[in-house]
C-alpha cells in the first residue's frame, strides 16, 4: 500500500466525508495541506478575507444544509482568529470541523514563530479537539472529529496538525466506521419516561410547547408539527427554533422571551405544562427564572443531558432526539382540544399584536416587512446581533427550518455577513439575505472581496441607524439617555465602499425608495448591499427587561 | 455538602486540561485530587472530592460524562467504598514532646520517615476520620509542614 503524507490524508478525508467547500486562509504552517488542495479541484476553497470570516462561513454553510462546514487556517494568529468562531458555533451547537496548522512538533511549546496553543485556548469552545502528535493516528482521529461534530449534540471539533505531521507518511488507511467506548449519545428516550410525559399531556389544560434550536439540528420540524396539531398545542419558539414551526401556522406563538411576543409570554407564563424540546432555558428565554412558567409542570426532551435541569428545575427529563421521541408521545396522547385556552390565546393575540409606530417615516420593521413580502417569504436570513437581529426575527415570517441564520447563544456581531456567504454556497438556489446593522457590518465588511471575488449574490440590508443601536436602547431606558460610546459617525458610505469592491451599492432614504431597491437587488445576479437609512432612535418592542420576569413586557406603543 | 467523586479517563495527555478547563468555565469547585494509571494502561482513573449542593453536583457529573475522553463517572459519596488518602507531615518535636509523638504514630499506626532533632516526619495512610483525628492532636505540637495525595477511592465490591 502506497504511503500518503497527512496533508494528503486530510484532504482525502474531506472527499471520503463528502465536503464540497471549504473556507480558508492560508499560511505557513498550512502550506503542504494547500498544496494538495491546488491538484484537488472537487473541493472547492472559498478564500475570505479573514480567517473570523472563514470560521463564520462554516458556521453558515452547516446552518443552512445541515452539514458539517468546514475551515481550514496557519497556526498562530490563524488559529486564534478562529476562537470567536469556533465559540459562536460551540454556543448554537453547529457541527463544525476546524483544521489549524501548528508547529512542528519538535519547536512545541519554544514559543516559536506563530505557535498558539489552540487546543488549549479552545477546550470550553469545543465539543472537542485534538492535537495531532502521531501521524498513524491521523486518519481515525479525522474520522473521529466528523463523527463528533454531528452526532448527538453537535458542535465544533478543531484539529491541530504540525507542520511535520502534514509532511511525515503512513499507511494508516481511513477508518469505514468508527466506535468511541467514551462517547455513545442516546437517540431513543426512556421509555418509561415517554408513557409519564404523554399521561401528563392527556391531562393538561393549557400546555405550551416550547421549541429551541435542537428541532432544527434533528430535522424534526415534521414531527413537531404533528405533535402539535394532534394535541392541540400552541407552540412558541426561541430565536434559535425560528423556522422549527411555520409561523403562519394558527398553532404558532412566534418567539418567546426578552424580544418575543406577548402573547407567547402570557402563554408561558399561564401554562399548566410546558414541553421544551431541544432549548434550553436561556436567561434571554425565561427572564426572572423564580417567575418563569410559575404553574407548569415541565417535560423537558434534549439529546444533551446537561441541558436538563441546569437552570430551571424538570419534571419529567427526556433524554434523546426529538424526532424520535416526539412521534412515540404523540402514538400515546389522545388528542384533546383545549378549546378555551385557544380563545384565550386568540384573545391575546388579537390584544397585542407585534406592532411598531409606522408614521411615514423609514422604520428598520417596515424594510424587514418588505423583505419578506417581496421575497414571498421563502428567503435564507442571516442576521448580525442587536436590533437588527431582533426585528428580522420578529418581522420575518419563519415558515421552513435552516431559513434563519443567526448567532443566538455568543451573540457574535460580524457574524452575519460570512455566515450569509457560508449559507448561499450550501444552498445556491435560494435567495440569501444578510440583515444587518452599521455597527455589526462594518466588524467583516472586509468580506465584500470575497462576495465580489466569486460573485456570491447575498444581498446585505443595513439597516444604518448610526448607532450601536441595542446598547443605545438600553442606555436609553436604563441609563438615563446617556449615550456613552454608541453613536457611530466615522463610517464609510455603505454605497460607495460597496462599489469600490465592485459590489452594487444603493442607497434608500425613505420609505417609497425600500420597495424599488429591494426589487433592483432581487433581480442582480451578484451581491448587494443596501444601506437603509433608518430611524436613528427606533426601539425594540415589546421587551422584557434582564432578570424582569417575562409579564413584565416594556412596550413603546402603550 | 463534599462529594467523592470517581472518573474513569482515557489515559491521554491534556485530560487534566480538559477537566480543570472545565471546572473553571462553569465555576465549580475541587478540593483534592488525585490521578493515575489503572489496571487498564488505556485507562486513568481520578478521583475527586467536589463541594456543592445537589444541583451543583448533578450539573459537576454530566458536565463530566460529556466531555469526549471521559468514559465514566460514579458518584461514590453515599455508596459503600474504601477511601484512602497519604499524608506526610512534619511536626515539633523537641525532648519529651518526642515521646508523645511517638506514642501517638504506635497509636495512629502511622511511620517515622525522616528525623531531625527538633522535628519528626510522620508518613499516615488511612480514611479520613483517622487522618484528621491524628491531625488534631498534632497540631498542639506545631505542625511545620503537611502535604496529602487527596483521596482514592474504590467501590467495595461486595454491596450485601
């Protein structure tokens, strides 16, 4: 058997795994890795500008297809421009594999030029990593790392390879299949559990289901559907879950918590049962956590163990995967109606509709409104972190999972754009929006190279309020208006610098203006970017304040 | 409440990395450790005692089991076990006070293991409860110097 060299292995387990794009940037240490990448062109290199950038890219492509994404950087500086990407992935369970060169192993540890002890720096942001010192353990360890990162709770595995091991040889083949005595997750559910959760449902009156991100990775959106519309089960999501249940279902609640509505809220909060099924009972989620669903009995379904009961107290823990725990309940509920707490519901709803103060002038709601609108509804949005994220959330209707891409649990501003470039190379056939703040765009702008270089068509809507505008509201309503460091003068006109990367720039002042641009990106084949120029002190509405319980809804409008 | 808690490792370098990575990022607390290789060279196991109240502990012991080299975790604290730790300690021992302390290391059945003339080096071996009692009629003598292994622990194989 011809030897290969591990920079050969590498890229052979890439094909073996069925990666067609990768996101990278190169440097020494990684030189023999792209050196086999040059004679291999059915893995596709996407070059970005920054290696922040090519982890966020990753990210977005797995979010968007369900597949593992993969980034590729030197060591060093390489390796720790990956941390905030890796941590943003780790925080959303995005099943990532990150490849970082590293010295050769003899110059460990000497503080040579460009070491960083990645592994070391990212044990808590990983859901594992490895540094390889033997390159006959390098192709099991590969196996492992993709097994890893997709299985069970996903996340991101990074490996470390030295230069020399890139360069040294073996006959160690790539393993078919792959067992780890010390990680076996769970799929099932206990059984028992199962029969205790179902009687509870038959006997609630007023239950909620309270959906989070794990529906999304299980790809059990189906079965969550009929879950709900057999029992009869309004269904509340979490910023994660967007897209988990179709929004324009009668059943759905939108979002729940900090930003959510209140009619999802209330519902929480009246609930005699909720049924969490893959969340996690975030701070943003359940506001004063003494307060939270104070009359609910709780059935908590998670893959991850350690996500049960670590925060609110459960009743009945399921652990496993949604999509095949919640069929085996539902074969055991009995279907009730739950007449008169759907016209509860109905009263709320129709009482406190999500709503802003559309009075002529240009609100960020009103540009998301007319995203969804003339895109029907059916486009991928990725967000960046703050308002604009909150407002693509709440006036976005989500009615397929991978649609809503965004940086829940770190909340990585710069996050949006690359994941939004990641997520049109997974799925080139649909329309991929980035709605985005001034604030949050200019933290990867420099990626408008690499949307121009390969003619990626993400179209980028600022929503350009001048102003770190989240921070501004809560420097606004708790701190008295002093706007301490929020306000943005400085920045580059949007349109010109879009242009200058040979991107198209327009620019869109007033409210008659957002319909045409929208059309005019719409119909360009290659990317764009729009700066709206929105309402500098538009708000975030309803909102619960930190540590408020959820009732306790701020509310602009009143 | 102190919890003695015992984890079966794969015997790889960065373990311990791994472990203290994660006691530190969710904030909870170790008070002794100890570490070796098993009748399996594959396999380390390290037992720990760990404060916490219960829900504490819970979060400790699947935090644990999820990381990836981690093959097991037992919660030994309400189980029947056997529980050793080693302690050597050098305490004053001037003209009669030796003859007390030697009294006392028949008594504990601990060992002289260095001599000096104004000290003595005790080596113990034992179960908390003996540790600690000799500790305490020590400490009149002036205790110099003390370091201990942290507890082992294993679970008695037979449970009756």
């Amino acid at each position: 058997m011809k030897k290969r060299t591990g920079a050969e292995i590498v890229v052979e387990a890439l094909i073996k795994e069925g990666i067609k794009v990768i996101f990278g940037y190169p440097g020494g240490a990684v030189i023999p890795i792209y050196d086999v990448l040059y004679d291999t062109p059915q893995i596709r290199h996407i070059l970005t500008r920054h290696e922040q950038a090519a982890a966020h890219a990753a990210d977005g492509y797995a979010r968007a297809t369900g597949k593992v994404g993969v980034c590729l950087a030197t060591s060093g500086p390489g390796a720790t421009n990956l941390v905030t990407g890796l941590a943003t992935a780790y925080m959303d369970s995005v099943p990532l594999v990150a490849f970082t060169g590293q010295v050769p192993t003899s110059m460990i540890g000497n503080d040579s030029f460009q070491e960083a002890n990645i592994t070391g720096i990212t044990y808590s942001i990983t859901k594992h990593n490895y540094l390889v010192k033997d390159i006959d353990e390098l192709p099991r360890i590969l196996k492992e790392a993709f097994y890893i990162a997709s299985t069970g709770r996903p996340g991101p595995v990074l490996v470390d390879l030295p230069k020399d091991i890139q360069n040294s040889k073996t006959d160690a083949v790539y393993p078919k299949e792959i067992s780890i005595r010390s990680y076996r997750p769970h799929y099932e559910g206990n059984p028992k559990q199962i029969k205790l959760a179902a009687n509870i449902i038959d006997k609630s009156e007023s239950p909620v289901i309270y959906a989070g991100g794990g529906i999304i990775s299980s790809g059990a959106s189906k079965e969550l559907y009929e879950f709900a519309h057999h029992n009869n089960i309004p269904v509340t999501t979490t910023l994660m879950g967007l897209g988990a249940f179709p929004e324009d279902d009668p059943l759905s609640l939108k979002m729940l918590g900090m930003h959510g509505t209140r009619y999802a809220n209330y519902a929480i909060t009246e609930a005699d049962l909720i049924i969490a099924v893959g969340a996690r009972f975030d701070d943003r989620v359940t506001g004063d956590v003494s307060e939270f669903a104070p009359r609910a009995k709780i059935i908590h379904i998670d893959i991850d163990p350690t996500a049960i009961s670590k925060s609110v107290r459960v009743d009945i823990p399921i652990v496993g995967d949604a999509k095949e725990i919640l069929p085996r309940i539902n074969a055991l509920t009995k279907g009730k109606k739950r007449e008169a707490w759907h016209r509860k519901i109905a009263r709320w709803k129709e009482k406190y509709p999500l709503k802003y103060n559309n009075d002529g002038k240009l609100k960020p709601q009103f540009v998301v409104e007319k995203i969804y609108e003339l895109t029907k509804g059916k486009a991928i949005i990725a967000t960046e972190v703050g308002q604009n994220q909150m407002w693509a959330a709440q006036f976005y209707r989500y009615t397929r999972p991978r649609s809503f891409i965004s940086s829940g649990g770190l909340g990585t501003m710069g996050y949006g754009f690359p994941a939004s470039i990641g997520a049109q190379l997974g799925r080139p056939d649909e329309v991929v929006f980035d709605i985005a703040g001034d604030g949050s765009f200019q933290m990867n702008i420099q990626e408008l190279a690499t949307v121009a270089r390969y003619n990626i068509p993400v179209k980028v809507a600022i929503l350009n309020n001048g102003y770190l505008g989240m921070v501004r509201q809560w420097q606004e309503l708790f701190y008295n208006r002093r706007y301490s460091q929020v306000e943005l003068s400085g920045s580059p006109d949007f349109v010109s610098i879009a242009r200058s990367y040979g991107v198209k720039g327009i620019r869109v002042e007033k409210c008659e203006q957002v319909e045409p641009a929208l059309k005019e990106a719409l119909s360009t084949p290659g990317p764009v970017v729009i700066d709206f120029r929105v309402e500098p002190e538009e708000n975030v509405y309803p909102m619960v304040p930190a540590g408020a319980a959820l009732t306790e809804m701020l509310d602009g409008l009143a | 409440m102190k919890h003695l808690i015992s984890v079966e490792v794969e015997n790889r370098f960065g373990i311990l990395a791994r472990i203290a990575s994660l006691f530190s990022a969710r904030g909870f607390n170790i008070d002794s450790l100890a570490v070796g290789e098993t009748e399996d060279p594959t396999v380390s196991r390290i037992t720990m005692v760990v404060p916490g109240d219960d829900q504490v502990i819970e979060q400790v012991i699947k935090q644990l089991r999820k990381l990836i080299d981690v093959i097991k975790v037992v919660d030994l604290t309400n189980q029947p076990t056997v529980t050793r730790e080693l302690v050597l300690v050098r305490v004053s021992a001037r003209g009669r006070e030796r003859d007390e302390v030697m009294r006392l290391v028949d008594i504990f059945r601990a060992r002289i293991v260095d001599v000096h003339p104004e000290s003595l080096t005790l080596e113990v071996t034992g179960d908390e409860e003996k540790i600690e009692g000799l500790l305490t009629l020590l400490r009149p003598f002036g205790i110099k110097k003390l370091v201990r292994t942290g507890k082992v622990a294993l679970a008695r194989e037979y449970k009756g």
